[in-house]
C-alpha cells in the first residue's frame, strides 16, 4: 500500500521560514520522482516543485528561489524548505507520487 504522509505546516508570519516533510512508504522511493503540490482556500491544486530520481529539481516560477526541494533516499523522505514565505503561499501542502496523493499539511502564512 502506498503512503506519503506530509508534516512539517503551521503558521508563520510572511519572511518566515518552514520546513516540510514526506515520509513515503508501499513504493521504490529512490527510483520516483516525487512532487509538491499545494492547494490554497478557494483555489485548485497548483503544483510546487518536483524531484526526480537523480535528484534533478524543477519548481513553480512563484516559488522558484524561495523554496528547495530535496530527499533522503535512506529515509524514503522528501523535504520541502520554504523560506520567505508570503500570504499567497498559504495552502496545504501534499507531496505525491505518480496518481498517489498523501494527506497533506497546513501552512498558513499571515501577520
């Protein structure tokens, strides 16, 4: 059974800093390329940034220099930092695998 349980959300004021994680299990982590997505209130699922096997990056152009995606290939985990965080980037935030959706974690960025 495939599971990605994302962690790591809560509430900052904008500047902050965040650190979100993916624990991945049911599936061959250090062969898949695995995605951020997010979805904010009233919006639909945008995609944030992906990593593929080789570890090459590729992110949304809104959060392209802010955000950093990396894994722990030993950890079967996926980590997203999320520095100067804006009011926009408040959503849930899933990691996924190909059609697999984990739940997600909020992020809530306000002053």
């Amino acid at each position: 059974e495939v599971q990605l349980q994302a962690s790591g959300g809560g509430s900052v004021q904008p500047g902050g800093s965040l650190r979100l994680s993916c624990v991945a299990s049911g599936f061959p982590f250090k062969f898949a390329s695995m995605n951020w997505n997010r979805q904010g209130p009233g919006k639909g699922v945008e995609w944030v940034s992906n990593v593929d096997a080789n570890g090459n990056t590729n992110y949304n152009g809104d959060v392209s220099g802010r955000f950093t995606v990396s894994r722990d290939n030993d950890q079967n985990t996926l980590y997203l930092q999320m520095n100067d965080l804006k009011p926009e980037d408040t959503a849930v935030y899933y990691c996924s695998w190909a059609r697999y959706r984990g739940q997600g974690t909020l992020v809530t960025v306000s002053s």
